[in-house]
C-alpha cells in the first residue's frame, strides 16, 4: 500500500483550511470526513439558525463566506463548503469515519472499519461537534419529563407551552433563553455566575482570550473553548428575552433531579417539562487514544513556541479546530500552521517520536 504525505481526518473548516494549504504546498493528501455530505458541524445546526444569528463565519482562504441574512446557516456554510472542496479540488473521500490511528515503525496507520491509510504526517481536524458533554446529576434517569443536548436542539416552536429548564453559562444557553423566553416560562441554572461583557468585542479582546486557551494547551491541559474566555453578550436577539428577566433570575446549579423537576441543596424545588442542556463539547479525539499524546494535565501539549498547532510528544502529529484554534478563525489560521507543520516534519524524514 502506497504512503502518503499526510492525511487530514475531518472536513469542516479547519480540514479544509488544512487540505488548501497542503495543496497550495504540493504535500499529498486525502481528508477522510465521517459526515455523508460537505459542512462539517454546520450542517447538523437547528433550522432557526440563521446566517444572522451566528456569531460569523470566517471565510475559507480566498472565498468570501455567505453573507449575514437570513438564510438557514445549516443550508448556507454546507453550500459554501461544497462549492469551496469542488473549486479547489480537495481531495475529500467521505463517509470515512476514523475509529483509530496507530504508529506502524514510524509509518502511521489510520483505521475506519476494514478501510486503512497510511501517511507520514497526520492533521486531526475533527472539531467536537460529535463529542457531545452531558454531566451526571444524581436522579437524572428518573426524570419523566424530556432531556435534550444542543445537538438535539429542535428549534423554538417545540417547547411552547412547556417549562424549560436551560443548562450552561455558555453561548449556546444565552441564545436558547433569548428564543425560548419570549415563547415560554423558562428558567437557567449555570455552575458558575455568568461573566458578562458589555464592551465592544475587539481583535484585541479576541486575541487576548485566544491567548488564555493558548496558555492552557501550551501546558497540556484540557482546552478550554474560546467562546468560555470571551466573556457573553446579549445581541438584539435576545433583549426580549432580557426585559422578560430571563437572565436575571439565573439560579446556581441544583443537587438533584426528580421525576418532574430538579431540587436545591437547599430543599427548594422547580417543576420543569424540559431539560435542556447546553453544556457544551468536548474535542473528539478518541482515536488518537492509541498515540498516547496525552499529557498527564489530561490535555493534548502543543507547541507554542512554532505553530501553535503540532503534538508536542509527537511532531508529525497536528491539531487543528483544537483549543485556541476552536472557532471558524482560529480554524482557518490553523490549517495554514498545520500545513507548514506537516511540511516541516516530512523535511525532517526519516521522523523520530519523543
Ligand atoms: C452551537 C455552536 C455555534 C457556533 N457558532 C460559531 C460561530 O458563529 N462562529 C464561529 O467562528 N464559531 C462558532 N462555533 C464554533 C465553530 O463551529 C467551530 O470552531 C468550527 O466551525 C469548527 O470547525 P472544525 O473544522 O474544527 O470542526 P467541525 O465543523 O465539527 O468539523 C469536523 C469534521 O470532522 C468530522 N469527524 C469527526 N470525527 C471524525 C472521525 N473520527 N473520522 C472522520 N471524520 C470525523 C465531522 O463529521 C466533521 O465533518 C460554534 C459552535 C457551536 C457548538
């Protein structure tokens, strides 16, 4: 079986970011995408996700992004993304889910199912929309009434006349209360007290948030998201929500679910219909598991010191849409490090792992 120069394993934006910028340099390449079609996490946003409610998509390199109206965002990116693999030719071989990816004498392996590649460098871009996080709350098996993750989020209309219970002090959770507040009786708990930023958002607050998850990977801990760091803003989407006192009366988490509701250390109790969890994501990197790049922080170490993007424990290795380059800038910028990673450890053939 022939080696390749690299392999991407995945096709959202920071695959395919990575694969340009691979083909730019002439390195070759595949991108195994586990999705059927082009869009990466994009196409599995709810339907009441416009172009106008995302907080933007950065655009591919040298293809503007669609434009802020109010198209359905999980239409739109998948159309561009498409458009994008078809225009520049990406070498994108779909559905490959990779289950795991192993170090043969230097060559690496990557597994899905009875299908194999073989590669000298690797690109794991594979975001974390597939890596769903649910906490564990004593009782939560004894609710009788509906739990839901983000990535089940069924749009508005489906909870009217229900009360909603939203979990998280995220993104995700303030744009839910700001549909759902309007609509129904909802109520939100979240672990810690919200930080809220009433500045405006500039390249300088970005990149200095940008540089605490850096901070983070560069120690081998668990990446935080970008958006945690960022601080939250109520957009005019969600003042009705607000004067509604949705964000307002946040509570602290409760210690317990029941049946049909969830208590409070202190005995206090809500009666809710819906649970719904916006409890976030974690990277899906589980078939990296048998590199052993895990630092003992937990975390996969990148170097911070080069690109930002390669394994510290192992150079042919690069992470991209991981930790700081988690979200659709940081991902863009990433495929081009990565690009120049993977470039830079093919010269260094034949390669050595620490
Ligand atoms: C609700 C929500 C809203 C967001 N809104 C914004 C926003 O407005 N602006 C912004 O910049 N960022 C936003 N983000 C973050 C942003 O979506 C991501 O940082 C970025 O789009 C992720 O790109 P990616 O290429 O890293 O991952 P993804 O788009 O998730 O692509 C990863 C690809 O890898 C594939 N894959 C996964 N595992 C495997 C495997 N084992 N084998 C093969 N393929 C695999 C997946 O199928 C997928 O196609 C949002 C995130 C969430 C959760």
């Amino acid at each position: 079986m022939s080696i390749l120069d690299s392999v991407v394993i995945g096709a959202g934006q920071a695959g395919l970011s990575a694969s340009f910028h691979l083909t730019r340099l002439g390195i070759s390449h595949v991108v195994l995408d586990s999705d059927s079609e082009p869009g990466g996490a994009w196409r599995h946003r709810w339907d009441a996700l416009t172009m106008r409610d995302v907080h933007g998509v950065a655009e591919l390199p040298g293809e503007s992004p669609p434009p802020r109206d109010g198209q359905r965002a999980n239409t739109a990116v998948p159309a561009y993304f498409a458009a994008y693999e078809h225009a520049h030719d990406l070498p994108v071989i779909r559905p490959v889910r990779v289950d795991r990816v192993v170090d043969d004498e230097g060559i690496l392996v990557v597994h899905a199912g009875e299908r194999q590649w073989r590669t000298r460098t690797l690109v794991n871009a594979t975001g974390t929309w597939t890596h769903p996080f649910l906490p564990h709350y004593p009782g939560m098996e004894t609710f009788l009434g509906e739990q839901l993750h983000t990535v089940d989020y069924p749009g508005p209309e489906h909870f009217a006349g229900k009360r909603v219970l939203v979990v998280g002090g995220g993104a995700s959770a303030v744009q839910f209360l700001g549909a759902l507040a309007p609509l129904t009786d909802t109520l939100w708990v979240t672990r810690r007290e919200p930080v809220w930023r009433n500045d405006d958002f500039t390249p300088e607050a970005g990149a200095a948030a940008v540089a605490l998850v850096e901070q983070r990977v560069a120690q081998g801990l668990p990446p935080e998201s970008v958006v945690s760091v960022t601080g939250l803003m109520l957009r005019p989407q969600e003042r009705e929500a607000e004067r509604l006192g949705a964000f307002a009366a946040r509570r602290p988490m409760f210690s317990r679910i029941e049946p049909d509701g969830v208590r409070w250390a202190d005995g206090s109790f809500e009666r809710v219909d819906v649970i719904l969890w916006a409890t976030g994501f974690r990277p899906a990197i589980a078939h990296l598991a048998p590199l052993h790049l895990r630092s003992a922080a937990g975390g996969i170490q990148l170097d911070r010191r080069g690109r930002g993007t390669t394994a510290v424990q192992d150079p042919r290795i690069q992470l991209v849409g991981y930790g700081p380059s988690a979200s659709t800038i940081g991902a863009n910028r990433a495929g081009r490090s990565a690009a120049k990673g993977v470039q830079h450890a093919l010269a260094r053939e034949p390669l050595r792992t620490s």
